[in-house]
C-alpha cells in the first residue's frame, strides 16, 4: 500500500495537472451553469378545468365535479384528487403516485375525462394541465395617469420588446381586465322591432364571418373564394343588419342595442406608489439565467424610459435576482476569509508551504463541487449555495489532519518524501472513515419523498460531490504537493532581523502549542479513557439535555428558516358578490395601516422603510399568480434592503396585522413575507363528509380550538359562501300562456348573464362578443 501511495504522490506534475484540470472545470462550469432562485423540478400534479358560464356551486358540482371524480376514482398511478365547485368553473386536482410516470397517468386522466359525454350542454370543453412552478425574476411597474387601455397597450408592447431580448421568453401582464365587444340590447327596442334576444345573438354570428368557398381553377392560375366579412371592432359590428324588411327598412344592430368596445364586466384597480398601474412579471425558463434576464431588463429599461408618452413611467422593483447575487457574494466572502484564517493559523503554528496547500484545498474543493454539479444537470441556486456555505468550514478538515501528521514526521526527522508518504500511511483510514461518516449523514436526504424531497435533493448531492473532491484533494494532491518540505529541525539562519523576529514568534507558538498538548491535553486524554464510564455517562447525559430542550420547545424545528426578506404581501378576501367598493376600501384601510407601521418606524440608514407599494383591487395573489373577482384584493411592498433599514421583516409584518386589526365582513386577511420552500400553509387539517353543513360546523369547531393555542394565527378554512341568490319558476297561469320554463330561464339568462354572440381574435387578443 506504502508502495502505491509513494508512486502517487511522488510525481508531482501529475498532481499538478489533476488540480489545474479541477480548477479550471470548477471555473468554467460556474460560467456555464444557470443561476436561479430555486431549483426547477416537476410536481406530479394534474390540473383539469372544466368552465361552466352561469352555473352555480352545486350545478357545478352536480354536473362537473361528480362526473370527474367518478371517471378518475378507479385509474391507476392517482395517489389522491381533490375538486372544487364554484361559480361558473368546475376544477380536480389530481396528484400523481412518486412510483408512476406522470406522463402516462396524464394521458389516462385525458382518456377518461374525454370520454365524459354527459356534461351540461353549456359547458366547455374540458382543459388540462400539468402543474408548472415558474420562478419569478424582476416586476416592472407601468404607471401613471392614462386611461386603462392606453396603460394595457403600452404593457402589451413593453412585453413584446422584452420577449425580443436574448435569454428572455416569459413575460406576463397583470392588473388588468381582458377586452370585451358587449351588446346591451334594449328592451324596449326588441318590443318594438318584434325581435328577441336570440334573434340578435344569431344575427351577430350570422353577420360576422369570413369563410371559404373552394378554389377556380383556370387555365392560367387559380383563384381562391372567400366571403368576407367578420367584424373586429364595435363600429364593425354596429353596421350588422339585423332585420331587414320587406319595403327596404334595415335595422342595423346600434338601433337595437348599446355597442361597448372595452373591457370585461368586472372591475380591477391597480395602482403604483399611489398611480393607476399595470404590472409585468419577468418569469424563467428552465434554461434561462435568472441574473442575465434581470440585467438585460434593467438595461432595456434604461433605453425605454425616455421614448415612453409624456405621462406613462416604467419602473423595476422586486427583484428576485438580487438575493441569487447577494448568496454568491456571501459564499465568496466566506470561502476568501476561510482561505485567509486557515492559512495564518497554520502558518503561525505549523509551516507556510503547508499553510498554503492545506488553505488550496477550499478552492480546489469548490471547483470540483461545481463541475460535478454542472455534470448531474444542476443550478446555481439558493439551495446549492447553501450547501456550499453549509459545507464551507467541513472541506478542509481532512487535508488539515493529513498536512499535520507529514509536518509532524518532517519533524520528527523522516526525509520530504517519506515524511508524506508515512503521515498519509497514519491518518488516511481515519481521514476516510470521518468523510465517510459525514457523507452517509447527507445521504438520506437523497430519499426523501414528495415535494420537499425534489426541493431539496440538490443539497445533498452538492455537498457529497465537495466532501469526495476534498478527499481526493487530502490524500493524493496535497501530499504531492508536500513532499519537499525543508527541515522544521534546522536552526534560523542569519537574516534581516524581522524576518527573525516572525521565525521565533512562530517557533514560540509552535513549541507553546507543543506545550499545551504535552502538560494539559494528554492528560485530559488519559484521565477520560481511564475513567471511561464517567465519560460515557457526560456525553449520554449531554445528549440527554439536548433532546430536552428539543422535546421542551426551547429548541423549534422548522423545515425552512424565516428569511429577511425586502416583500410583505397582504391578501383580504370578502365573500362573493361583495361590492367593488367594499373591497376597494379594504385595500386602502390595509395600505394605509402599512403607511402609519412604516412612519413609526425609524431605519438605521434615516431612509424610508417602504420603497414601492403595489396595490390591487378585483386580484389577490403574492405571485401575481391571482384569482380575479370584486371580492379580492392585495397590497406587495417592497422594503427597504435589510443592511439599510436594520428591522427584521417579520416584527414589521406583525406590526402591519396588528396595525389594520380584522376588517368587518372579510373572511380571509393573509399578513406573509418571503416564502422560502415550497407554497403552502405550514399545518393543513382536512376535514372530509358527506354533509356541507356538518363539515362546516366541525370545520367552526376546530378554528375555535385552534386559536387558544400560543403561536397559532392566520386560521382560515377553504369554504367560500356563494353569492345571495333570486330564484325564479313558472306561475301556473303562465304555462297555460303557453310559456315554458326553457323561455323563462333563457329569457334570464339573456338579459343579466349574457350569450355569448362569437368570440374573435383580434391582434394577440381572444375577444368574447357577449
């Protein structure tokens, strides 16, 4: 064995080449390897949507939801589904077994769902999806006093620049409604022409369309037919005939009814630092670097902002990019001064040949994490820094013990080579069995299941590849590198008189270092292991007094630490049919207690604690991800950086719920800073019945519970009321008018919901004509 380890580590240019080819792979995969904010990975989850316009919960429920979930029940590779009924839209969510390709249980969800012919005869045709975690980069913010579709159009054009950059494809605009034509048609002019609302509807379809009528073959070409005539606007569809009488009368469509060329039904306010606002969102893909997209998009809006109309400001704000920068900065910083301080001290106490290459193995170790990395697919992300920090101060453990033992045989009067080779002899098995030890405690987390599993399972991949090339780095190059030590017995020459200065200071050092282990720790040593019981019994009762303080709570487990983060977002949700204005006020009095939290407060820089305020009503969402309705709406501040205010982000989100209190009427209020794993909440009960009522009062029971534990808040349960509701039927001396139900409820149904005439693609937009 001596033999083998003396051929390796006695060629020296073979270790030089080793660790030129490490360093040089390390560098380049870093350049090369995406940089995000977490690692992408797939959710086995399968979304179905099946949109029914009109419908309520339980019609929903009865005609979608059961027919899901009876089709679903008995497929293979369905770990659970879950669906939910509300108004106008059925939804499953369906979650996938880890052991079953999701692939496959996607297409028999497909097959099953496709087979369902008994769907209402409004409803449409079902959607389905995959889930899909798209990591957010940088917002932009649109602002200022235009009008809501001159806003919507600038954003519409700012997104199709951005998506023309390099390295940048996702782009999504929020805060604003979808175009819609709606005809209103009057009543009375309906009485008055004999027309009905189906009439209409059937004249607009008839009256807007292009259609192909085959090909005129010729001698010389061809000729292709086409009828031509689908209007695009409200003036287009304004000149649609819709009755045309015998002595040449026409009745176009604006004499019947009120032409609104704008937007949908339900209002959405958005407003920026006060100024109506549309937000963009700058996600990623896969293969997109998070930090090159937020560079591109701070220098696109350098060049923008000039050529914007006077009136309308462009401005970047959470940008998530930082904090990717801010991690590498931090484990730079900390493997620079590791580097450093393992360096002095062994210079101070051992020798500086042996301090530099034992100090070389932090980088070496690093470029060799990153190659491997880079290799298995991996990413630059807030979980790979981790491990690399986490693992920062274990890398260099092991060449420190082998560089000792061969400076302790150099001393001891063993030749360069044989001092190497013997001090690797010493102390490799035991340098193996530590690392070793060290690695199979990070293995299990390459086991664990479900999300958190796949969230996670680059931690112990990145610091397994550090701990192996650290190895590899301790036992083979570092010797090499050490195998021409001088003699640590020689007397100090003569030289300038600081340099003698230095060599006996460090020769003090090293012989009281000596000291120390000779006179006080030996003895320690023999006094442990002859009284070996009373040393098992410290350490088991040390251990002991650790799963005390666990067990009693003075110790929290917590999967992911609370980060300081620069976002607060706070959602408030009022039953259905709430008032736009309820909410509108909601989000004020939220944003408002926000304004009297931060002026109570003062920073560490003097600066203000608030930067940006986006506030919204009619969408709630922390990741602009929102649902839309009048009955929801959010506020997303962005903080002053943590190095300038010096206020922890949560004291300051306790301060803001504490500050607004419980808005009457509002079912749901979410204070929530910077999520640091996967979404959720962090304890969910279910609760499952046959019965809504009884669900309903066990659900009341158990938030009651709940709430007299310390530490538990925010407690809100999933049930969202429905909207009040007028129910109509037939008097029986109207069936003898010959009226029916079906003309009473499509009757209704026309005059407040809507039939949706056509819908049209005009430009980017699919416009619904109702």
């Amino acid at each position: 064995m001596k033999t083998l380890i003396r051929r390796l580590i006695s060629n020296s240019v073979f270790a030089n080449v080793v660790l030129v080819i490490i360093i040089l792979t390390g560098v380049i995969s870093s350049r090369l390897m995406v940089r995000e904010f977490f690692p992408e990975f797939s959710v086995e989850t399968i979304f179905v949507e099946v949109l029914y316009p009109g419908a309520d919960p339980e019609e929903v429920e009865e005609g979608i939801s059961r027919k899901i979930e009876e089709e679903v029940d008995s497929l293979e590779g369905i770990k659970r589904y879950t669906t939910v009924s509300a108004e106008n839209i059925g939804r499953a969510v369906i979650e996938v077994r880890e052991d079953y390709p999701v692939d496959e249980v996607y297409d028999r969800v497909r097959n099953a769902v496709d087979s369902i012919s008994t769907f209402p005869v409004d409803a449409e045709k079902p959607i389905l999806s995959q889930l899909t975690l798209r990591n957010e980069v940088v917002y932009l913010a649109l602002w200022g006093n235009q009008s809501e579709r001159v806003m919507k159009e600038w954003a519409e054009r700012v997104k199709d620049e951005l998506q023309q950059l390099p390295g940048l494809s996702q782009v999504t605009v929020f805060g604003t409604r979808d175009y819609e034509i709606s005809i209103e048609v009057s009543e009375e002019r309906l009485r008055e022409y004999g027309l009905s609302f189906s009439e209409v509807a059937t004249a607009v379809r008839r009256g807007s369309m292009n259609l192909s009528a085959g090909t005129i073959r010729t001698q010389g070409e061809e000729i292709r037919l086409r009828t031509i005539g689908r209007s695009y606007t409200g003036e287009d569809f304004a000149k649609i005939v819709v009755l045309a009488r015998p002595n040449g009368d026409i009745i176009t469509l604006d004499r019947v009814a009120d032409i609104r060329d704008g937007f949908t039904e339900d209002p959405i306010k958005a407003n920026f630092n006060g100024e109506s606002a549309v937000m963009l969102g700058v996600f990623k893909t896969q293969e997109e670097d998070a930090i090159a997209i937020a560079d591109a998009v701070k220098k696109y809006l350098v060049e923008k902002g000039p050529t914007l109309p006077e009136g309308v400001h462009i401005s970047l704000w959470s940008n998530r990019s930082q904090m990717i920068q801010d991690r590498i900065s931090l484990l730079t910083r900390n493997g620079i001064a590791g580097l450093c301080l393992v360096f002095i001290m062994l210079w101070v106490f051992l020798d500086l040949r042996l301090s530099f290459w034992v100090a070389m193995g932090i980088p070496i170790s690093l470029a060799g994490a990153m190659a491997l990395l880079f290799a298995i697919g991996g990413t630059i992300n807030m979980i790979s820094l981790f491990s690399l920090i986490m693992v920062l101060g274990i890398i260099v453990d092991d060449a420190i013990i082998v560089g000792e033992a061969i400076y302790v045989h150099r001393k001891n009067g063993d030749p360069p080579l044989t001092a190497a080779v013997n001090g690797v002899s010493e102390v490799g098995l035991p340098v193996i069995a530590a690392v070793t030890t060290t690695i199979v405690a990070f293995v299990p987390l390459m086991f664990v299941g479900g999300v958190m599993g796949k969230f996670i399972a680059i931690l112990p991949v990145v610091v397994i590849a550090a701990l192996l090339v650290s190895l590899v780095e301790a036992l083979f190059l570092l010797p090499a590198h050490l195998n021409h030590l001088p003699d640590m017995n020689a007397p100090i020459g003569p030289g300038h008189p600081w340099k003698q200065r230095v060599r006996r200071f460090r020769r003090a050092v090293s012989n009281g270092m000596e000291h120390f282990a000779e006179h006080i720790y030996r003895p320690f040593a023999d006094f442990s292991i002859r009284w070996r019981y009373i040393s098992v019994s410290a350490a088991v009762a040390c251990l002991l007094l650790a799963m005390g303080l666990f067990q009693a709570g003075f110790l929290r487990f917590v999967m992911f630490s609370d980060v300081d983060g620069n976002d607060l977002v706070a959602t408030i949700e009022f039953p259905q049919g709430t008032p736009f204005s309820v909410t509108e006020e909601a989000v004020r009095q939220t944003r408002d207690g926000l304004e009297r939290v931060a002026a109570a407060m003062d920073t560490t820089s003097g600066k203000p604690l608030i930067e940006n305020v986006y506030a919204v009503t009619g969408e709630a969402g922390e990741s602009f991800e929102a649902r839309q309705g009048p009955h929801l709406g959010s506020v997303r501040v962005e903080l002053l950086p943590t190095e300038e205010r010096g206020i922890y982000s949560e004291d300051i989100n306790v301060a803001w719920e504490n500050e607004v209190g419980q808005i009457p009427g509002a079912i749901s209020q979410t204070f929530s800073g910077m999520q640091t794993g996967p979404p959720g909440s962090a304890i969910e009960i279910w609760l499952q019945g046959e019965d809504m009522d009884v669900l309903r009062g066990a659900a009341a029971e158990v938030k009651e519970k709940l709430g007299t534990y310390d530490g538990v808040y925010q407690i809100a349960d999933d049930f969202r009321p429905g909207k009040n509701e007028l129910q109509f039927n037939l008097k029986p001396e109207a069936r003898a008018l010959g009226l029916t139900l079906d003309d009473l409820a499509v009757q209704v149904y026309a005059g407040y919901f809507g039939e949706e005439a056509l819908r049209l693609q005009r430009g980017r937009d699919d416009i619904r004509v109702r």
